[in-house]
C-alpha cells in the first residue's frame, strides 16, 4: 500500500505543483492519476520513488516512509516505465533490460537468463535481444521499456504516460498487454496519464485531479462515471457526449446502444423483459423514453 500524506512539492520558481495531497493507493491494483497538463500528476508520481522531494508531508509504502532510506536503493526496487522508454541507446535490448539486475550485482549470465524470460512476458522476439533500440519500432522499444521495469520483480510498477509517444494502434495493443500483465503479475501500479479513456481502461482506482494536484473525484470508472463529482468532472470524462452519451434504439433486428452521434455501439442480447419478469413503473417508463431515442 502506498499512502501520500499532506504532501507539498513547491518548486525553487515559486510554483505549487502539488498542494496538500493525502490519498491511499491499495496494494494490487492499478491507480491511475488523470488530468489536464500542469496538474501535478508526474510530480506525485515521482515523489513515490523519490525522484522529486516534496517540501513537506511524507509518502509511505506499507507503512514506511520513502524519506529514511537511500533514495538510490528504493529507485532500484520500484519499477518505472517512462515515455519514450528512455531507454540506453548504445546497450542492446538484453542489455537496457538487464540494467537494475546488474546494478543490484546479479551475475551478467543469470541477469540476461531473467532478461530473456521478460521478452516473452512482454511479448517480444527473441531475436531482438540483440538489437539496439533505433532498430526497435516505438511500440517495441515501449516494450522493452515495460521489460526493464519488471525485471527485479519489483512490488510497485510506476508508469509515467508511457503509451503516449505511439500511435493508436499501438497504444490500444500496449493498453491490452499492460492489462493481461497486471492480470499475471498482480503488481501495485500507479500509471499516469492525460487520456481518460485510458485511465478508465487501466484503473482499479481513478483519481481525477485538478491544478495544484486537487483530487476533484476518486473511485472506480463506474463510480465516477455514474455520479461524477460535478460539472468539472461531468465535462472532463465527456457524460453528455461522444461514447458515454449512450441510449438504446430501436431496429428491426432488435435493440442496439448508440452514442450522441448515432453510431452504433453495440447491441443489447438479454432479454430484459423476461429476465426477471416485465418491467413496471418507473423503470419501464425510462427504459421507454430511452429506447425511444430522448435524453
């Protein structure tokens, strides 16, 4: 469990990056940090593995505060996927993948074995172990970026908008292995993103920030999407538009889900009717107004 409490970053500029910030990120899941560019969320993200100090306040991981300890020490047992993958253009993929497990005096032979594992969790080639990563397609080099983070076995995953450098569909491909791995590594991962689509695709725990790292609304995606917060949060995850503006149709072929620009999402299969017996009242009249096209 990671627990930030009353935590302030102020810059030496005079800048508040993170204001007064207290939240808890349950073991085992994925956290994702949200919001608009200057928010706060890398500065939060950062502050776990110590990469920025914050002025004042603490953050704790299972009950023990990052501040005690060697911050070179805690960076080497927290993974950290970044964009771009920053990774060493001059070492080779089994080589940038086997960085951390080096530096912590692994054996070269037994590091590059545990590498090698790696590029089959993450779903790259053998063959491009011994490639440099300007012979990597963006989404590869993502790849081995996720390798690298993984490869101590780390407790913690910290993931700073790392599908944001790719393409589309790259980054929806990259979206499904970040899923199937944390569904196979049961990992504590706090992923930052501007994307809400993606933070509602990834996030056991969305937190939705605002300037100053202001929490506006946290929860899961249903909570958030079915009773957002207020109209902030209402106008940043998009509710009265685009793909979550849904309502049902009516086709000769059965009812089917609609966005606010009337294309068609998806069909309706069970039978709501018959589930449990015909709907009555209240309920039946808004499933009327809806299947009849109204807001």
């Amino acid at each position: 469990m990671i627990e930030f409490r009353n935590v302030t970053k102020q810059f030496p500029d005079g800048t508040v990056a993170v204001n007064d910030f207290s939240l808890v990120l349950p073991s085992r899941k994925t956290t994702v940090f949200v919001g608009s560019s200057g928010c706060g969320k890398t500065t939060l993200l950062r502050m776990i593995n110590r990469m920025v100090e914050p002025t004042s306040g603490d953050v704790e991981i299972d009950g023990e505060s990052v501040l005690g300890g060697d911050p070179v020490q805690l960076r080497r047992r927290i993974g950290y996927v970044m964009q771009n993958s920053g990774l060493m253009p001059h070492f080779t993929v089994i080589d940038n993948v086997s960085t951390v497990l080096r530096l912590n005096g692994v054996k070269k032979a037994d590091a590059h074995r545990r590498s090698r594992e790696l590029l089959d969790t993450v779903g790259l080639d053998q063959k491009l172990a011994e490639r440099y990563p300007s012979q990597l397609s963006g989404g590869q080099q993502q790849r081995v970026g996720v390798a690298r983070g993984l490869a101590a076995d780390p407790n913690i995953l910290l993931m700073d908008e790392p599908f944001g450098a790719v393409d589309p569909i790259v980054r929806a491909d990259l979206q499904q292995e970040t899923l199937r791995l944390q569904r196979e590594l049961d990992k504590t991962v706090v992923f930052v993103t501007h994307d809400i689509d993606e933070a509602f695709l990834l996030g056991d725990q969305v937190v939705i920030l605002d300037k100053g790292a202001r929490v506006v609304q946290v929860g899961t995606p249903s909570e958030i999407i079915e009773n957002p917060a207020d109209d902030f949060v209402a106008s940043f995850i998009g509710a009265d538009r685009g793909r979550r503006a849904l309502h049902l149709k009516q086709t000769p072929h059965g009812t089917v889900v609609v966005d606010s620009e009337g294309r068609t999402q998806g069909a309706i299969v069970a039978d709501i009717e018959h589930s449990d017996g015909p709907l009555a009242g209240p309920d039946a009249a808004a499933l009327d107004s809806v299947q009849g096209g109204h807001p």
